[in-house]
C-alpha cells in the first residue's frame, strides 16, 4: 500500500514527466516539420512568384542563390554610414550593359578613320554636285567685324519651332533682340502644299509686327488706303528680312535657292525644288506686310556671323556649327578651292567663301561611320533612311530613339531583369520596378533626349535625380540602383560617340582650313561659334569633343589647345541680320525694287498663286 502513500501530487508529476518527454519530442519534431515546410514554401514562393502573388507571369526566374546582404544597413539608424545597395543578383545586367556599352565604343582608329574620310568627302563636295557632303556656296564671302549697325528682321525655320525677331546691331559688337516664338504645328510639318506651311509663317510675321512693330505695321496699312500700289508700300520702306532655312539648300544667290530635301521630321514634298524665299515673299505680299526677304540663311552661317561680331578676334571665326535637333557645320573656305561652278553674283575681291556643308549627310554610304543593329533599326523608321547618317548619330532628334531601342532590346533579354525585381528586398528603394504601358520606353521616339542630360548629369551615389526622371518622364516606377546605373552607362555611351563624331567633323574643318600649320595665325586662337542643345545643355559634350579633338592626328594636345569652341545664341537672328546687311550692300547696285521684280517675276513663274508688281492689280486679294 506504499503505494497508496505515494502523494497524490508525486505520481501525478511522475506520470506528467513521462508525459512531458513524449510532448517534448513530439513538439520539437512538430517545429523542425514546420520549419522545413516554411523553408520549402519560401524558395518556392521565390521561384513561382507569379502563382502566388497573382502578378501575371513576366519571365522564367533563374533561382538566385539564397544569400544575405554581407553589410546589412541598419534600418533604423538615421544616417546610414553604408550605400544602399540593391540586391546585387543582377551580374548579368552589368555584364550586358559593359557589352552594350563597348558597341558604341568610337575609339581613336576610328575617329582618325573619319577625320581622313571627312576631308575626302569635303574635296568631293567642292569639285561636284550630289555628293553625299553637298559643300554649298553661300554667297556669304566676308565675316562681320563688330561694327555693322542698322535694324533688320530675320526669321528662323528648322526645327520644332518658328521665331521672328527684329534685331538692331549696335555697331559696338552688340545688338538689342526682340522675338517670339510659336511651335509649328506637326500637321504643317507633313502639309500637302508648301503654301500651306508658309502661309502659316507669314500670318506669324503679321502678328509679330502688330505687337512689336505697330507703328511700321500701321503706317503700312495706312499707306495702302490711299497709295495705289496693292501693297501699300513702297518697295523701298520695307524692313529687309533674313530667313533662316535650316535645311539643304541649293543655293543659288544670296536670297535665293532650291530646297534640296526635308530633315528633321519635315515632309511636303510640294516644296522639294522650289526657291524657299519666293514662297515665303508670295505668302507675305498676301497679308500685304512691310517686309522683304532679303537674305537666305542656313542657322550654321548665321552662327558663324554671329560669333563673329560678338567676339571678334584678329582673325575671326571659321566656322558656325550647329549640335540641337539636327546637326551641320558653315566653314570659310579658300575660293580657288571651290571647283564646281557658282551661277550667282558675289563679291570675289576677299578671295574666300563661306560653305554650308550639309555635314549631316556626311559618309551615307558608310564608308567609316559606326553601323549597331540599333542604327540600323532607327534608320529604318525615319522617313529618310539612308540619308543624314552623321546627323542620325550626332543630332538630339535621334539620340534618345537610339537610347530607346537600346533599351527595349535589353528588356527583351529575360536573365538581366532591367526594370525588374524579384521582389522588394531586391531593390534598395524597398519597392519593386515596374514599367507602366504607356511609358515612352514602348512608343517609337517616345525617349526625348533630355533625360540624357539628367543621366550624365547625375554624378551621386544614388542617382536619385535621374531615377526620379526614370519615374516622372518616362514611367518606370521605383527604379533600382543597378536600373538607374544600366541606363546612365547606355545613354552615357551614345551621347560620348556623339560627341566623338561630332570632333570628327570639327577637327576635320580645322585640318582643311591649315590655319594650325599656316604662320600667319601662329599663336592665334582658332575661333569657332556653336549653337544648340546638345552644346548648351549636355553635361560634357564640349570635354568630350576637346578629347576626341586631342587624339586627332594634326591637332594633338597643342592643336586643341588652340581651338576655341565658343557658343554663339541666336545665330539664327543675329546672323540672318548681318546677311540681310551684307544683302543690303550688295544690292546697292541693283535697287530694292529691281531685285524685288527679280523675286516675283521668278515666283510667278513657279508659284501660280504670286503676287503680283507693285500697281499691278492683284488676283488674289
Ligand atoms: C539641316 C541643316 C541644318 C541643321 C541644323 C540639318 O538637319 O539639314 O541645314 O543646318 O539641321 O539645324
């Protein structure tokens, strides 16, 4: 019965310490069954992603090995001494940006390769018509030195946007300018007629007068309630007017010439062949306005006169290149060495020409320039292909459309995961990347050229400004480090070998102008005046052209040193001033009114729908 003295208490521990062991083992089996559940369900949760978070499924996802970060950054300290760092699974797409990267490479063969080519082309441009570098006399045969006065209007069609300005050189290298600006509407780039465009540029020049000019403007209207002429002028009292065209043209005289063909997104084939200045006259005799177009201006001409008064130097400057939407270069060259024949007037006495080179253009049979799958996909979407191949890899149209195609073939590529996360520990923003339908990464040009500037402007650790644009500009939504990286070296790239071809073209000029060797500039700097966005707004392009000037054979180090690369604003105001300036000179033996019969009688002879004389009676008003 000892037994039964056993406390009740004892026996009931003994039995719960026979129970506890079996309860021990069994909950400790339970845990280690839970745990390998848990362990099997995450790395599946991993690697089917899309089952269970009901994202449709994007891409096969390699298995990453499971690894933590080596330098965890604590999440609550609140100035993290360490980097964030997204999860670094991407290798691949580093390895595949450098392999990108290294197609764009443009080395100093290369560039050495092009120089020689360009000259070339340059001699083949100068003895003959429908080269692939056009080398178009001007009719310009002197640069300004800073003193010319007076007050002209100018116009400028080349790009996106229409201005009218009136300019008033002061004669001191200075000048006061006034202008507006309208965008040309994307139907009247593609309109059926010419008129249609130009009828639209002078109804501008209307406005611009009645807001700026109102007692020219009115005066003109008074006139034309009791002076017999339709007009209401005289020939004589209407502001001289410098268009500037910037496109090819064949110029014939100092304002005139055939339009040679559409860039830049332009294309009304009515217009291919027409003198550009009479249907411009045609459209503004229609609105009976006090003006004249006098001058005929490519923007490179009128950037290389404005340079030239603004900063003139013994010597002045050589050439006027323009780096914005398009690209081209205005040079002054030697007349002995234009050999092809020049039909209109000039004065021969200074023994030099200005030549606009339609360097856009330059090797389209491709003998030297880069090729990349994605130069060829983008020529092939433009309604050119096969012409302005230097301006398809220099020019801000095109840049971003080769950064977009870029792009949109490394998302194709499913083991890089650009703009892709597994999940958010792979991102150091603790988000994933997503990139929205409507992203201009999807829409052929869709990628405007500015986020490039961003891209190389954006020299942080984070890059949180152009991950920022990544996200407002183009929607790719919370970018990774390594996203933002990738696409800062891609468009870097691209922007670097544009820079490089653009020191191709301008060193190439240097060279053929021999003023490095001539003894007679010994010491002088070698002035060149440039415009445009990519000059004005890409972070570098001016380093990166000095560097690819430096690895030029016959520039060296020395030689750049000497190459002054200076902006000149407004060219295309300043510069068409100065033209009508020098027009107006050259018209001092033919009167204003001569040559005015001169434009007419020529439009009505191509334009049905001409104005006619001053007291003729007019059949279109
Ligand atoms: C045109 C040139 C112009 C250049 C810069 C090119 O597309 O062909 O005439 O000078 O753009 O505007």
């Amino acid at each position: 019965m000892n037994n039964s003295r056993i406390p009740l208490k004892s026996q009931s521990a003994r039995k719960s310490q026979g129970c506890l062991s079996f309860v021990h083992l069994f909950s400790v089996a339970f845990l280690v069954l839970v745990l390998a559940a848990q362990l099997l369900f995450r790395d599946a949760k991993l690697h089917y992603s899309h089952i269970f978070t009901g994202q449709p499924f994007l891409r096969a996802i390699p298995s990453p090995p499971a690894r933590i970060d080596p330098e965890p950054v604590c999440e609550n300290q609140p100035f993290p001494t360490s980097l964030p760092v997204s999860w670094p699974l991407n290798m691949a797409l580093a390895e595949e940006t450098k392999a990108v990267v290294a197609k764009f490479d443009y080395t100093d063969e290369n560039l050495n390769a092009g120089v020689k080519e360009f000259i070339r082309q340059m001699g083949e441009g100068l003895e003959q018509d429908g080269t692939s570098l056009s080398q178009i006399p001007t009719y310009v045969t002197a640069v300004p030195n800073g003193t010319e006065k007076g007050m002209y209007m100018a116009v400028d069609l080349g790009g996106t946007n229409f201005r009218v300005c009136s300019i008033l050189l002061n004669g001191d290298t200075t000048f006061n300018l006034t202008y507006s600006k309208v965008a040309i509407p994307k139907e009247l780039m593609v309109a059926k007629t010419a008129g249609e465009l130009f009828a639209f540029l002078a109804k501008q020049i209307e406005e611009f007068l009645k807001t700026h000019h109102q007692e020219h403007f009115y005066k003109a209207v008074r006139r034309r309630q009791t002076f017999s002429a339709p007009e209401g002028y005289r020939d004589e009292n209407a502001l001289q007017l410098g268009f500037t065209f910037s496109f090819p043209v064949n110029q014939i005289g100092i304002n005139k010439g055939n339009l040679i063909r559409w860039t830049k997104g332009f294309d009304i084939p009515d217009a291919v062949g027409k003198d550009v200045c009479a249907l411009l006259q045609v459209e503004i005799d229609k609105l009976h306005l006090p003006v004249k177009v006098s001058a005929l201006v490519n923007d490179t001409v009128g950037t290389l006169m404005a340079r030239s008064y603004t900063s003139p130097g013994k010597t002045g400057a050589i050439l006027g290149a323009i780096f914005g939407t398009g690209t081209n270069g205005a040079y002054i060259e030697k007349l002995a060495n234009v050999k092809k024949p020049m039909t209109g007037e000039f004065d021969k006495t200074t023994g030099l020409m200005v030549i606009n080179t339609e360097w856009g253009s330059f090797d389209n049979q491709l003998n030297v320039l880069p090729n990349t799958t994605w130069d060829i996909q983008l020529d092939k979407n433009t309604p050119n292909p096969g012409i302005q191949m230097f301006e398809k890899r220099v020019s801000g149209m095109f840049l971003g459309e080769i950064v977009r195609l870029t792009i949109v073939d490394m998302l194709k590529n499913d083991d890089i995961h650009l703009f892709k996360d597994i999940n958010s520990s792979h991102n150091d923003w603790k988000s994933t990347t997503n990139i929205a339908p409507q992203s201009g990464i999807f829409q052929p040009w869709g990628l405007d050229s500015a986020i490039m500037s961003v891209a190389a402007a954006d020299n942080t650790p984070e890059l949180g400004t152009l991950r920022q644009s990544l996200e407002s500009d183009l929607h790719v939504y919370s970018p990774s480090l390594e996203d933002a990286q990738a696409f800062k070296a891609i468009a870097g790239a691209i922007g670097r070998r544009a820079a490089r071809l653009s020191a191709v073209a301008v060193g190439a000029i240097v060279l053929q102008t021999g003023k490095l060797t001539d003894p007679e500039w010994a010491g002088e700097a070698i002035d060149i005046g440039v415009d445009g966005s990519l000059v004005e707004h890409y972070p570098y392009f001016r380093d990166m052209m000095y560097e690819g000037l430096r690895a030029i054979e016959g520039i060296g180090e020395e030689g750049a040193k000497r190459i002054r690369i200076g902006i000149a604003k407004d060219g295309s105001g300043v510069g068409a001033a100065l033209i009508a300036l020098v027009a107006a000179g050259m018209e001092k033996n033919q009167s204003v009114a001569d040559h005015l019969h001169d434009v007419r009688t020529e439009a009505k002879a191509n334009i049905p729908s001409a104005i006619p004389e001053a007291g003729e009676t007019s059949t279109v008003i």
